[in-house]
C-alpha cells in the first residue's frame, strides 16, 4: 500500500475551520507530496483515461468524490473497525461508493456511463484512495479526512488533467473535442495548407508515461524533491 | 474486545448488511431511469443510423413516426408470435441475447426507417449488428438501402473498448467513414466491408469495400469488420425474399 508512515492527530480543543494545518492537508498533496508524481501512486488509471479531456474529467471527479467519502466514512467508524480485518472493511467501502458512481452515471450520464464504466471499476484498486484510508482516515477525524481525501483528489485530477491535456492536443489535435490545429490553420484550405499529423504515441499509453515522466521532472526540479 | 473473533464477525456482518441495502436501494431506486436511458439510447443508436441526433430533438417521438419495426429469422420469414403466441415486438429483441444463440436459431429485427416524418415509403432498412471487439462486446445499427445492397450510415458501441482507440467506433468521424459502401462486389457476391489496419491510408486502398483504420486499434477493427460481415449474411435471406416478392 502506501510507502508512508500513519500521519500522527494533532489533538486540540477548538481549531479554525480552515487553520494552518487543515490548509497543508489540502495543499500538500497538490504539489510537495503529490499522489502521482512523488508517492507514485495511481499510475495505472494516469496512463489509462488520460487520452482525451472530457473523460479525464469525469474520471477526476468520480474519484475526487470516492477518496472524500470513503476517508469521511472510514474516519467515522474508525473506532469501531476490528484492525484485523480493516483493509476488506476498507475495500469494501470503496466498492461500495464506487458502485454507486456508476449506478449514477448509468442512470444521469448515459454516454459518459459507456464511455468510462471500465475505468469507474477500477478506481476501487486505485492505491491512492486506500492508501489515504490507511495512512490517514483511519488515525484522523472525519472533517480533517474529508480535507485529505480533498487534497489527495484535487491532485490526482490535475495530474492527470495535465496529461490528458497534451496527449489529446498533440495525439488527436483536439482540447475537449475542439479541434485546436485545425483552427489555427492545419488543414487544406488553411495557411498552413496540410492537415495536422495526430501524433500516434500520444494516443497509446506510452505516450502517458512520457508526459508524465516530463512532469515529474519538472516538478521535482522545481520543487528539490529528492528520493532517498 | 475489538480484536475478539465474535466482533469481528458481528462487524462484517452488519457492515455488508449496511453496504449492501445501500447497494440494493440505490438499484432500485435508479432502476426505471436507467431502463429509460438505455432505451432512449437504443433508438438514438438507431435513429443516429439514418439522421443526426441531436441533443434537443425528441428522440421517442421522432422514433414513433418515422420507424417500423418488424422481425425475421435466418431463412428471411417475417416471425410474428413467439411459441406461446405472444406478439414479438422488434424494440424489445434483446440482439445480445440472440448473439449467444446459434445464427441459424436466432430473431433478427429489421428498422424499416420511413423519412423524418414518416412518410409512405421505406427509404432505408435499419439492421442491428453485434459482435465482439479486443475487451468486450461491440455493437451497432447499419442503414442500408432499400436494396440492402449499400450501407447509408453506420452507428457502433461498445461495452469497453479504449477511450482514444478502440472506443473511437463511436465517433462520427468514424462511423461516416462507411457511408456509401458496398456490400456486393460486380459479380454480385457478399464481400462485405472492411475497415484497414492503420490511419490515413492511402485513396487507393479505400475502394467501395474498405474504409480507413483506426491506429491502435487494429483488434476492434477486425471484429468490427467480422460482425459486419456475419450479419449481412444473416440478413441476406431477408432481403432476398423481400426483393422476391417485388418481382412477383
């Protein structure tokens, strides 16, 4: 699971909604300690979605909403779950939420239900979401897990966002479907005059990891993260 | 006390009772809507085969005035009544379920499409199509002339093919691509029409049988391409008996 050790509470009487802690839980794992790129975590559905805009965004918003309920829940019942059996409980919660996402799309959002129903599944093996159930949900209270869960989904989705961005504009020259190349001249009756190559990588998952690896450096460079 | 084999089972128990009503009552709850949406997303795949769908039409009425339904079997006879004498309405024909029978076992319906508003004669035959792609099943509607001899738009599905890839069937981009495909070679056998492995492939190749590839995903275009194929085979005896009849 997850390679961090049990964030300890911090027990005080009466905090600000949003202190200066509660802020670092939201804001950490958008950059220092970022799910994908520093954890390395949740690759498998990076590589897998990100091919186009608009189904990354509903993935990022299906797991935003699993990761923020499965931490609220597992926190509320953190007291009662037996330690022995507590990464089925775990699973189980996730498989539940998960579920449900699904039940919704099918029911609200029947083409992006076709679209991504694979992918929905398998957000319950997605290790960021029981890796934050394990390292966090289950030592801290419900509000500050709600932020945790926050944070760690805010900065799956802009990774993954991120990607998906360069590798529909490059891979099928589109942003959401809008064919970008093409409106700044890439075709035949354009300046440029010949249609825009679609970059055939981008489209595979290969293309992901190139993408992802140039983020990573980036960020770490920027960031002087340095793996021990 | 929170580590005793008692509470642990007691635990599970309930937790999968809680989880599990949650489940069920969600299901229920949203069962009628998503009935409806796979059955409007049913006649928008098969409208989509004649006409753009668009997001403000009214799918159901459009649906109501310009199509017919009818079903037939293997041999091409029109199949009214099922062995218990019950009406057999083309709409509510599972094509999955009859995928999983034998070809010469199962029902095919037949979408006799009559213009926009429905007028008095058939202008195009509207045939479900099912079959299997690289992770799951794939399926579609194939609009054909009154002949059932050249294909006048195409809509696929899928139940899990690659966004990007696999999943691209269901682009319009995709689906035009067979628009005004023939069928029947000049010596007037089934040759069917097949889409090419790879993108952008030469005019020259793309003849009235072939149509351009998707790149990366050379699977899904093959069973595409064997799904088209079977069912313009089963449907054969259907058009054959109909353009009979006309001569008679």
């Amino acid at each position: 699971m997850s390679t961090e050790t049990v964030d300890k509470p911090v027990k005080k009487d009466s905090e600000a909604l949003f202190s200066k802690r509660r802020k670092k839980i939201v804001t950490d794992p958008l950059n220092d300690d970022n799910p994908i790129t520093i954890q390395v975590l949740g690759i498998c559905s990076a590589l897998a979605v990100t091919t186009q805009m608009k189904p990354t965004m509903v993935m990022s918003i299906a797991v935003i909403f699993v990761i923020v309920f499965s931490n609220l829940t597992i926190s509320l019942i953190r007291k009662l779950i037996p330690n022995r059996v507590r990464i089925i409980v775990q699973l189980a919660v996730i498989a539940t939420l998960v579920t449900l996402v699904n039940e919704v799309l099918q029911a609200f959002a029947y083409d992006m239900y076709k679209e991504l129903s694979v992918f929905v599944g398998l957000i319950i093996t997605n290790c960021i979401i029981m890796g934050r159930l394990e390292a966090f949900a289950l030592a801290n209270k419900p509000y500050d897990s709600i932020l945790d869960g926050l944070g760690s989904g805010l900065g799956y989705a802009w990774i993954i966002l991120a990607v998906a961005f360069f590798r529909e504009l490059f891979g099928s020259g589109a942003i959401f479907g809008f064919e970008v190349f093409e409106a700044i001249g890439f075709s035949a009756d354009g300046w440029v005059g010949f249609d825009y190559q679609a970059n055939g990588i981008m489209v595979t998952p290969v293309g992901a990891f190139f993408i992802l690896g140039l983020i990573i450096w980036v960020q770490r460079n920027k960031t002087g993260y340095v793996e021990n | 006390m929170r580590q005793s084999n008692y509470y642990v089972i007691l635990f599970s128990v309930i937790l999968t009772v809680v989880l599990g009503g949650l489940l069920a009552a969600t299901s229920e709850g949203l069962g009628p809507i998503q009935q409806k949406s796979i059955e409007l997303d049913t006649k928008k795949q098969i409208l989509g085969a004649v006409m753009e769908v668009t997001a403000e039409m009214d799918v159901i009425e459009t649906y109501g005035k310009a199509i017919k339904s009818e079903v037939t079997d293997y041999e091409g006879n029109i199949v009214a009544e099922n062995e218990k004498g019950e009406k057999i309405v083309a709409e509510d024909v599972s094509v999955e379920k009859q995928y999983k029978k034998a070809p010469e076992e199962r029902l095919y319906p037949v979408f006799k499409y009559y213009g926009k508003d429905g007028g008095e004669e058939i202008e195009s035959y509207i045939l479900p199509v099912y079959g299997s792609g690289l992770w799951d099943n794939i399926w579609g509607y194939i609009a054909l002339d009154t002949e059932g001899k050249t294909i006048k738009g195409a809509v696929f599905a899928h139940a899990g093919e690659t966004p990007g890839l696999g999943a691209r069937i269901t682009e319009d981009q995709v689906q035009a691509r067979f628009e005004g495909k023939k069928l029947y070679n000049d010596q007037g056998e089934l040759v069917s029409v097949k889409m090419l492995k790879g993108e952008s492939n030469p005019e020259s190749k793309l003849d009235e049988h072939h149509v351009d590839g998707m790149s990366g995903a050379t699977i899904t275009g093959n069973g595409l391409n064997d799904m088209l194929e079977n069912y313009f085979k089963h449907y054969q005896s259907y058009f054959n008996k109909k353009g009979a009849t006309a001569t008679l």
